[in-house]
C-alpha cells in the first residue's frame, strides 16, 4: 500500500496519506508566497479519508481569491502548516508536499496563479500554466459560494 508519511518542524505533529495525491499543484499566488515565506508553494490534494493527522493543531482560515474559505491547520509550537481544507470542496485535504520530505514525492501536474511568479521561478516542461485556479475547481468554489448567499 502507498504510504506518504511526514510531520512539522518539531515532531510534535504526524501526517499520514494512504494513497497517491489527487493532484499536485504549484501555486505563485502572493496569499501562498505570504503565508509560506517562499516564492511558491507546492502542495498535494488528497482524499481527507485516506489522511491522518496525529498531534495538537491551531487553525488559520482566510477567504481565498475565490471567495471560498480556507482552513489552514499548522502546529501551535513550530509554526508549520500540516493542512488545508477548502469549504467549497469538501472531502479533500490539501498537503504542502514539503512535509513528507520526500525529493521522490509526483512532481506537479499544473501550476496555477502563473503570471505572480518570481521571473526567475522555472515551471517543469509540459504542464499546463494557468493565470489562476483550473477552470475545476473555480466552478466548484463559485457553486459553493452562490449556495451560500
Ligand atoms: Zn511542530
Ligand atoms: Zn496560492
């Protein structure tokens, strides 16, 4: 059985997936750049009942550029996030793949928010470079959105 396991800084939070990531993505979106002091972030999408999380977390949420909220869980004693969910796209768990530690983890399959890329950020060959979310997930977070109001 696949078996994709990490945790924070400090140990103090374990995360575990038991399947191969939905999808990886790379994200140049300034909220990602803010929120992960880097210039990017890459972060995997799984199934939640595949993942498990073991430890004490603090949740931060904010509304995304699509109006959906997101949840981030990261561990109250060294800063990192654990997770992610998105309101309006229940059941998926959202990783930042750094966490497993992992230089086999799947590469990206798409990277979104392309046109706030640092210039000198490279994209692997031959994935799609979409200027925000995928068409997908923008339909979904926009439904979930309208249902609301
Ligand atoms: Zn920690
Ligand atoms: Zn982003």
């Amino acid at each position: 059985m696949v078996m994709h396991t990490g945790g924070c800084a400090c140990g103090q939070v374990a995360i575990t997936a038991a399947c191969e990531p939905q999808t990886v993505a790379m994200c140049h979106c300034l909220l990602c750049q803010k929120r992960t002091r880097s210039t990017y972030r890459v972060h995997a999408y799984f199934p939640s009942e595949n993942v498990r999380v073991d430890g004490t977390t603090k949740v931060f949420s904010r509304k995304g550029d699509s109006s959906a909220y997101v949840y981030f869980h990261f561990c109250p004693e060294c800063g990192s996030t654990i997770y992610w969910e998105v309101k309006a796209t229940p059941g998926k768990t959202g990783i930042p793949i750094g966490i497993f530690a992992d230089p086999t983890f799947p590469p990206p399959i798409v990277s979104i928010f392309t046109p706030h890329k640092h210039a000198w950020v490279s994209i692997p060959d031959g994935i799609p470079q979409n200027e925000a979310h995928g068409a997908a997930f923008a339909a979904a977070a926009a439904a979930a959105v309208a249902r609301r109001s």
